[in-house]
C-alpha cells in the first residue's frame, strides 16, 4: 500500500452542518466474490423525509448540493448512490407544504430557490463518480427530474414515475422538458409531462426510463413481480399491455396478493452493489470521461434551458402555482386539485387573476 499523502481538502463547505433530513454514508465496496474491498466505498446520498414521501426542502436541497461535491471529491469513492428512506418514495419533488406556505405569492423568493434547485441537478450532472438512482419508490414530478440526471436508475418493480405539473399549477422546467425526450422520445415525453398519468416501472423500463427492475415483494415464500401489473404477456387484441396496471378481478385478486406479501429490498439493494462493483472494476479516469461524454446530450439541453425556465417558474408562483399549491396543500386526500373547469370559464371571460380568483377554484375546506 503506498503512503498516505496529506491532500488538499476540496470541498466547497467542509464546515456545514447537514439539516438531519439527508444522510450520507459511505458502504464497502464488494467485490466479485462478495467480499468487502478494503478502502473503497459508494457514497449513499439519502433523502430522508419519509413522512412527506422523501420531497425535499429548500434545507435538504442544500445538503443534497454539498454531499453531492463531497462524493465527487471523494478520492475512495467509486460510485454514488441516490435514494429515499423508506419503501414508498425515492422523492415526490420539491415541498408542497413549504410553496404553498411560504413560495406562493413571491416570486423573488422562489427565484433563489430554484437556483439552489438547478445547482442540485447541476451537481448531479457534475459528478466526478457514476450515479446510481436507487428506485425504492415513487419517482415523481422533481423526483423524476433529479432520478433522470443520474446515470443509471434501478427500480424496485412496486416504484411508480411520472409527472405532476400541470396538474399542480407548474411545468416540468426542472429538467423533464429537457431530459425525458431524450429517454423515451417526443410523443412518449409530450403525454407524460402534459397528462400526468404515471408510469408503472415495467412501462417505463420498456420506454428505456430505467436500467433494471427487480421484484422486490416478498409473498408465499418467494420473491414474486408487482401483482398489480401486466407483467405475463406483451399484446392482447393487437394492443401492447406489458406494464400497464391490471383492471377489474386481475387487480382485485393482485391486491390480496400485495396485502399478504412484505416490501423486502434486499434484492434491489443486491443489484445496486453489483452495478457498484462493475463499475469499480473499470479504469477511473476512462469511466469519468466517459459518463462526462454520454451527460453531454443531457447538459446540451439543460444548460440552454434552465435560466429561462427558473425565471418562468418563478413568475409563475403568482398565479397558477400559487393556486395549485394551494390546493394540494389545503385540500384532502380526496381533493387536492383545482377546479379546471371554473378556472378556464373565469379565464375565458377576462376575469384577472388575485386572491379572489384563487380561492374560487381552491377545493372546498373538509371535501
């Protein structure tokens, strides 16, 4: 082993104190045989805000920016890893709570968040490492926008991934106008970010969304695929039906199967370490150079857009994300959406937009 150099410390805050709501923390790698290798890690950088389905705050953004620099200048990491607490969510996006609350209506504030916000998915894009998404969970609206800045995402086969904007009062101008045409191409792309309905993870991963899915439901002894998708055949009457959510007595009797079983991601987990160790046995320097070539076609579209789209959605905040929010935040499960149709009938006969047009679309308080 050669001797230990006093290095030079590049990190940009090696001072910072993390918020507590994302964790960083480095696993051995494995090698080939399924032994620890000695000195060599992956840096798990993990949102940690389970009970609000791992969004993250403008406190969370920071750390993810800063933990994202310290895995890059990591001198014994191999890959970085990217994942949410829990078994329901990677990450929903940013915080509803804290737009509706503190966003909505300023849009000089939401300005400088969503500059922290572009300086997060910058890091990602910068990262002198590899960049394993881990999909423990749904992979939604800024959740899907930071997972498709990675470099490789491996889902649990129970993970939704979608789009929320539109239905929520924005546009996905934080990187899936950019990103997912690239993914899955134009008209695929379109109907995401427009219609909001979400992908299951078969359906994404036949689109090219996702590396790999794995069953992570552990039922009658054995580990079985997500019951509530076609996953046992591809066309039924000429449609194709493969990922696509069961219906009728195939969803009801996939739902018993569901409630019997237990989310165990072992084998997930067990995939993220051999695309670890795949990855550590490649030449550093090739490996670097040559993630920075493929992000290129990602950055090509990223960097033109994302000033013009901050500015946008800033402005924005002072009308139909300030509703949008709004009724996400103050609305009930049943009920957490405007009502589109008022709210284009007031449009379309001139009335402005201000706080009385708001509260007339918000969803009525207890519905």
């Amino acid at each position: 082993m050669s001797e230990t150099y006093a290095w030079k410390n590049h990190d940009l805050a090696p001072d910072h104190v993390p918020c507590g709501r994302v964790r960083y923390e480095l696993v051995p790698c494995l090698a080939p045989s399924g032994s620890a290798v000695s000195g060599l890690y992956s840096a798990w950088i993990i949102l940690d805000n389970p009970t609000q389905f791992n969004s993250y705050t403008t406190e969370m953004i920071k750390d993810v920016i800063l933990f994202f620099r310290k895995a890059s200048n990591a001198r014994d990491v191999v890959a970085v890893v990217f994942t949410g607490a829990g078994e329901r969510a990677f990450c929903t996006g940013g915080n509803t709570k804290e737009y509706a609350e503190y966003y909505a209506g300023r849009p000089t504030e939401y300005a400088q968040y969503m500059r922290l916000f572009n300086d997060m998915v910058t890091a990602i894009l910068h990262c002198d490492k590899p960049v394993i998404c881990r999909v423990n969970g749904m992979r939604i609206a800024g959740g899907q926008e930071i997972g498709m800045a990675c470099d490789f995402s491996l889902s649990s086969d129970l993970a939704t991934l979608g789009q929320a904007g539109p239905k929520h009062g924005s546009a996905p101008d934080g990187g899936s106008t950019d990103f997912l045409p690239l993914f899955v191409g134009i008209e695929h792309a379109m109907q995401s970010c427009t219609l909001c309905q979400p992908w299951t993870s078969y359906q994404a991963h036949r689109l090219g969304l996702l590396t790999e899915v794995i069953p992570v439901l552990f039922c009658d002894g054995k580990f079985v695929r997500n019951p509530l998708v076609v996953t046992d055949r591809y066309l039924e009457d000429g449609r194709i039906v493969y990922g696509e959510p069961k219906q009728g007595e195939a969803l009801a009797e996939g739902k018993a199967t569901l409630s019997r079983g237990r989310v165990d991601l072992q084998p997930l987990d067990a995939v993220v370490q051999k695309m670890v160790t795949q990855l550590m046995l490649t030449m550093p320097g090739c490996t670097a150079k040559t993630i920075e070539s493929v992000r290129k076609h990602k950055l090509a579209h990223w960097d033109r857009n994302r000033e013009t789209n901050r500015s946008w959605l800033a402005l924005n905040m002072m009308t139909e994300a300030q509703a949008g929010f709004r009724a996400f935040n103050e609305g009930t499960k049943q009920s957490r959406e405007v009502d589109f149709i008022t709210l284009r009938q007031k449009l379309a006969v001139g009335e402005k937009w201000g706080p009385e047009l708001i509260e007339s679309v918000l969803p009525a308080k207890g519905q």
